[in-house]
C-alpha cells in the first residue's frame, strides 16, 4: 500500500512485520524514531510476542541482543555513531558468534567535534566486523532491505546492518510502498537457528579457541559472507516478486552501459548524483552511477563487471581513512588491480554538510576533462584550513581547533 | 609405597568431600550423588586448591537441582571461562555462552527475554563472573539488569582482583593487599584504603527481590542460598567469596580454611536480604582476630615480620575495624565468642 510516511516508522512497521521476538532500545538521534514507534507497537499489544527492553547502554543494546538470538529468538536493535562505537566490542561479538541479529544503523557523524548529523563514519568503523552491510538510497529501499536482511542474516547465521543516512532518510517523509504482514511472513520465515541454548541438549557458545583453531573458525565466517553474495540476489528476486516492484540487491547501476565517467556511491546521495548525471547527459557528456548496496561483503566480481566500460571512475563518499583518503575508493581499486583506470575520491556530505548538485557538477566535468585531482574534499572552506594551519605555525598553545574554526567562521560570515 | 604403619582406607569416608565414589551408594555424600549435574565437570584447568572452580561447580549443580535442568547459563570473560572451555574440551554440561567481560548481565537479560518471547516461562537464566566483571567493567550493565528487575540469578565469584591477567587489583581489592599493580612496596605498601565497592550492599540498594553472600567454607549455605534464589522471580543476587591460592599466595590446601576465616573474622559477612533489607545473618561461632586471616597469605606478607609477628600493627588495627564494622553491621556475634 502507498504511504506518505516518515522513514524512521516505515523501518519500524517494516521490523514489526519481521516478527522481532526481542527489541532492545537505548537511544540516539538520530535513531530514536525508530525505537520509540516499536515500543509504542509493543505496548499496544499490536506486536505480539515481542519484549521490549530498555537498556542501560548501547553496548546491553547488543547484548541483550546476542543473548536473545542464542536462545533462538529473532532480536533487533537500532543504533547510530557514538552508540555504534560504545557497543563495537559487542558488535564484533555477534558476528564471531555467528549470531543472526539485525541492526538499523541511522548514519551519523563520529566525534569529536560532536556532530548529529549524517555522513558514514560510524558504518566504516565497523566494516570488518564481520556484519553484512547494507545501504539504503530511499526509504522505500529501506523497507525492503529490512526484509531481505532478516531472511539473509538467519539463512546464513550472520548479523546484518541496514544502512539508512540520518535524518536525511529516517527524517524524511515521502512515498513509501509498505508491504502487507502476508508478504513479509512470505518473505521472512520463523527463525530456525543453526545453533542455540537449549537445556535439553546443552551446548557451549563462545568457547575460547586458541591458535590451533583460530584461522579455521574466522576463515568459516569468510565463507558465510561469501556466500551472501550469492544469497543476496536469490533474495532480492524474491523480495522482487512477492513485493511486485523492483528489489535491490548487491548492485544497482544507472545509465552505465555507455558512460565514460562512472560515479561510485552509497546511500541517500545516489539521488543528487543520478539528478546531475541525467543533466551532464543532456549536454553530451555520458556520466553513468553505480550504487553499492551490498558494502561488506563488497562484491568485487560484480563491481569489476559493472565498471568494465569507465574511462574514469569518481568514488563520491561520506567518509575518509584518516592519515589515508577514500574507503570505499580502496576497495574500487582493489577491484581494478592491474588496470590503468584513473579512480578519484571525493569526500562529501561530512557531518550533515549538504551534497549539492551544482558541486558534483563542477567535479564531474573536471573528471571528464581529465583535471580531477586523485582526492577532492567536495566544498572544503581553505580560507578556515590555511587560518587554522597558520594559528599553528605561530603559535604553540594555538587553542581548541574547533573553537578556533568556529569563531574564524563567524568572522567571515559577518556574524562576529 | 604405603607404610605398614599407615592403614589403606576408602578416601575420606563419612566427610562431605567431592569424592567418596568407592564407598557403598548409601554411604556417598551428596556431593558424589550420581544424579547430581556436574555442570562443571572434571578436566578444567583451574589450579589446584581454585575457590572459584568448587563455588562455580556447587553453585550451578544446586541451581540445575532447583529448576529441574531447566537452565541457561550466562558467563563474562575471566578464569572460569577461560578454564572451563578451551576447544574442544569444554567442561560445561549445561546450556552456556560466553560473549564478552562487560555484558554478562546483558547478555542474560537477552537470553531471559529471548525465552519469554517464545513462551519458555520454564528455562532460567544464570549469569555469572568474577569481581572484576561485576564490580569494575560490567558494573553498569549489572545495574540496569537489577533496575529493570529482570528475571536472572546474577553469582559474582569474588576472588579480590583480576586474577586472570596475573593478579591485577579490582575494586574488590581488599585494602593493603599487594597485587601486580599494587605493590608491596613505598610508604603505603599495597591497596589503599579507599571505601570499597561493597557489591551486595549496591545490589540492595536497588531494592531487588534477593540478595544473599556465601562462602565455599558452607557449600550447604551456599546451595541454599542458590536454591532459595531461583525460588524467586526478578533480579537476584549472590556473592560468593572464592579464595585464590594463586592471587592471594595461600596454600591450596587453605582455601576452605581462608574462607572460614574470612567469615569467622568478620571480613566477609555471610547474609542474606529482602527487597533492600537484610533478612539473615550467618553468626560466627569462633570470633577470630584478623591477623589469622592474613597471615596465611602473601599479599598481606609486608604486614608481618619473618617470625609472623605483626609488623604493622595500625594497618592490621584499621583491617580489624572494618571487620568489627561488618560484625555490628550484622549482628554476627549474637553470642559470647567461644
């Protein structure tokens, strides 16, 4: 059914139809939508059979999550940023349990300098945890990713993180087509675990394993996200078919075929960058996008074959390798290994920063014409870098650089 | 080789010790009872004379008996898991997982809702660690499970450091005790004398059906105490004291004799308590000085002179006030000392 509904309760009425056996909620923005409307479904008594805990932390988030999963219920949480750092050990915990827990990651800036805003900082953080992520471009694919991550995450006995760009998405309210409870239970069937707490047949989970062992039990966490390269797809045909409209899997490319400039990106700015590819091609320059849906596992065969075409390729991110550059860039290069395709990164979008079209614009066309310089920090003010860098020339105790950068702003804006 | 003057018996007949398996099945201890769990069972590695390893096993056997096998146990990281399952010898014979240091409690509040969600009322949860996992790092998960009340038996086995890294302090530290990272050394040898983290009495505080302290010098104490607790529903909690030989530098053969001590001195008080309110306590029948205590172990050893005499008296006079603190706290000497 279309709705005109905000993401963050769309992820939540997509989950409640998931049947969740556990929530567990601790809030922060901007992910506490999504946690509030399925606590608000629980009370009701509309999502039956489904606790509800509200815990102390983020790291009891993913506890009380790894805790309910090994004894076999469907358990789901929803974090962001700092929460997703205060729970890391946690969340590497679940995948080297091999414990199917699904977690909505609300994309937000890490710090400091504390910053609510979207970017993907936090997802990186985590990239080899050894969790599935998924990407969402629109609310309507988020809807679907949660659909497919709950039966990928308990077909393989792995955790899987649905990526959706703060407030950008989980604010947004737009036209989303909601599944029916019907298709869902089609889509996600009840939880059968490969392995679980039972006292009547009692197993250890979470045994120490020393050197003897270790490389084979990683190794066999290798082979399960490999093979959801495999599962990813079946489920998205799937998805596609109950649901009736197209589904996202690993992939999606636009107007590639031709294009001699291939844009690489993830989440909600694929629609900006899509927008100025349709206009560079009016204008005779062929600028096709390739959106990274399946992040971890990173398809490497297929993102190969998608780019088989590109003259040049611009990998647009929301988040950089500190002391290094691009991320997402790293692993497109990994894929082009013995190839002379130039690959250029463009951070964008840090910390809420607007992506405008008219900016990748401008990049786009310096790519085009060949005069993009390998890393380009989209809309960098260099009048505060250099102000900054030459307060630290000069002086030793140069001061807090955000304070510094923030007072240096307000003076250029005419707001001192 | 037996001496001729040294008659061959059965070993240890008509004691309460763990063995006993070659006398006659009506004349075994409860402890050699063949019904009896084994939860923890044989092969572990936890050194000779572990307090924790017997307070784990008594402990866990008496809860299995309390919930008819219907059991889930939840562990933090520190020597019991790490002796009790390296691949493929894992010594647990019953439902248990390990996930990390800090979120034990989590993890079994996870594991409780996870079973209610899906209607099994009849499986309880267990969740257990040391005092570093409790006290130090999982303090706060530990908390928000007894704020929330939710429905798990929490057993914190209370050694007085980090003993699995090498004897580290914790906050269960008792104060003057040497350790790794507090040295018998300097003006102020050992830890210092700061207020304590006194975990039952923070347990209590947050008003939760049971609380309860024990000793493996009463393992029928203690396996009351666990039984009574899995009678209730909501969060419980029970601290054992488990003397270390390895941390504490005693001898294997005085960890039951080092937990009596603690008790008979004061320095550990065993009781129980209700909704926030002390309900029990177990009275000392021998009132003994603290310096016996002591000066079995070799964290306290700067404390004592190569005769064994006190060296330092005004620490041992400050140890001895803080067990008379306990002993008026909870009324543990109703009668005259014998």
């Amino acid at each position: 059914m279309q709705r005109q509904i905000e993401g963050s309760q769309a992820i939540a009425q997509t989950v409640a139809m998931c049947r969740p056996g556990v929530v567990c909620a601790y809030p922060i923005s901007p992910q506490t939508h999504i946690i509030e409307a399925l606590g608000a479904m629980v009370k009701k008594g509309e999502l039956e059979h489904c606790e509800y805990i509200n815990v102390d932390s983020e790291m009891a988030a993913m506890s009380v999550a790894i805790g309910a999963s090994a004894v076999g219920a469907r358990a789901f949480t929803a974090t962001s940023s700092q929460g997703l750092l205060y729970m890391i050990e946690a969340v590497y915990n679940a995948a080297g349990l091999g414990l199917p827990v699904v977690m909505t990651l609300a994309n937000r800036a890490i710090g400091a300098p504390i910053n609510i805003w979207n970017d993907h900082t936090d997802a990186m953080a985590v990239r080899d945890s050894g969790w599935v992520q998924l990407f969402a471009e629109t609310n309507q694919e988020a809807v679907d990713l949660h659909i497919l991550a709950f039966a990928l995450a308990e077909e393989l006995s792995v955790p899987v993180m649905v990526c959706v760009d703060g407030f950008i998405l989980t604010h947004s309210i737009e036209r989303v087509d909601m599944p029916e409870p019907e298709q869902v239970d089609q889509l996600v069937p009840p939880f059968e675990p490969r392995q679980v707490l039972d006292p009547d047949d009692p197993v250890s989970i979470g045994a120490m394993v020393g050197p003897e062992a270790f490389t084979e039990v990683r190794y066999l966490a290798q082979v399960r996200m490999h093979r959801a390269l495999e599962v990813i797809p079946e489920l998205a045909e799937r998805n596609a078919e109950v649901l009736g409209r197209p589904a996202t899997g690993l992939l999606h490319p636009y107007r590639i075929e031709d294009a001699d400039v291939v844009v690489v990106a993830m989440g909600s700015v694929l629609g900006t960058i899509k927008d100025v590819a349709d206009d560079l091609r009016e204008e005779g320059v062929r600028v096709g996008v390739l959106g990274i849906s399946c992040f971890r596992p990173f398809p490497v065969e297929q993102v190969r074959e998608a780019l088989a075409g590109a003259q040049r390729i611009v990998v647009v991110e929301k988040a950089f390798s500190i002391g290094y550059g691009g991320i997402l860039s790293t692993d497109i290069a990994m894929a082009f290994t013995g190839q002379t395709v130039p690959i250029h990164t463009v951070v964008a979008g840090l910390g809420g920063r607007p992506v405008w079209a008219a900016s990748l614009r401008k990049l786009f066309v310096e790519a085009h014409e060949g005069r993009l310089a390998d890393t380009v920090y989209c809309d960098l003010n260099t009048g505060l870098v250099e102000a900054e860098i030459e307060r630290m020339a000069l002086r030793r105790r140069s001061g807090p650089p955000a304070e510094n950068v923030l007072r240096d702003l307000a003076t250029q804006t005419g707001r001192a | 080789m037996v001496s001729e003057r040294t008659p061959v018996r059965f070993y240890q007949v008509g004691s309460f010790a763990v063995g006993n398996r070659l006398v006659a099945l009506d004349q075994r201890s409860a402890q050699s009872d063949p019904e009896r769990a084994n939860s923890l069972t044989s092969g572990h590695r936890a050194c000779a004379g572990c307090g924790e390893a017997l307070g784990a096993r008594y402990a866990l056997d008496a809860a299995m008996r309390a919930t008819h096998g219907q059991l889930v146990a939840v562990n933090a990281t520190g020597c019991l898991e790490v002796f009790s399952t390296p691949y493929p010898e894992t010594s647990w014979r019953i439902a248990w997982l390990h996930s990390l240091f800090a979120n034990a409690s989590s993890v079994a509040t996870g594991v409780a809702a996870g079973l209610r969600a899906q209607g099994r009322s009849d499986v309880r949860v267990v969740a257990q660690g040391g005092d570093g996992g409790t006290a130090d790092i999982g303090f706060g998960a530990l908390s928000g499970m007894f704020e929330r009340n939710d429905d798990v038996l929490y057993i914190c086995y209370d050694n007085g450091g980090y003993m699995n890294t090498g004897v580290q302090r914790s906050s269960a530290t008792p104060p003057a005790a040497r350790t790794a990272t507090t040295q018998a050394v300097g003006p102020h040898p050992g830890n210092v004398f700061g207020q304590g983290k006194d975990m039952p009495r923070i347990a209590m505080a947050h008003e939760i059906p049971y609380v309860a302290t024990a000793t493996v010098a009463d393992l029928f104490d203690l396996e009351s105490k666990v039984e009574k607790a899995m009678t209730f529903h909501g969060a419980r909690f029970l601290h054992i004291l488990v003397p270390c030989p390895l941390g504490w530098g005693s001898l294997s053969s005085d960890t039951i004799r080092l937990a009596r001590l603690a008790h008979e001195t004061g320095i550990f008080p065993v009781f129980e308590a209700e909704h926030g309110e002390v309900t029990s306590s177990l009275p000392i029948r021998r009132h003994t000085p603290v310096e016996e205590y002591l000066k079995l172990q070799k964290r306290f050893a700067h404390l004592f002179d190569k005769n064994g005499e006190v060296k330092d008296a005004e620490t041992v006079a400050h140890l001895q006030a803080l067990a008379n603190r306990n002993i008026e706290r909870y009324a543990l000497l109703t009668e005259e000392p014998s």
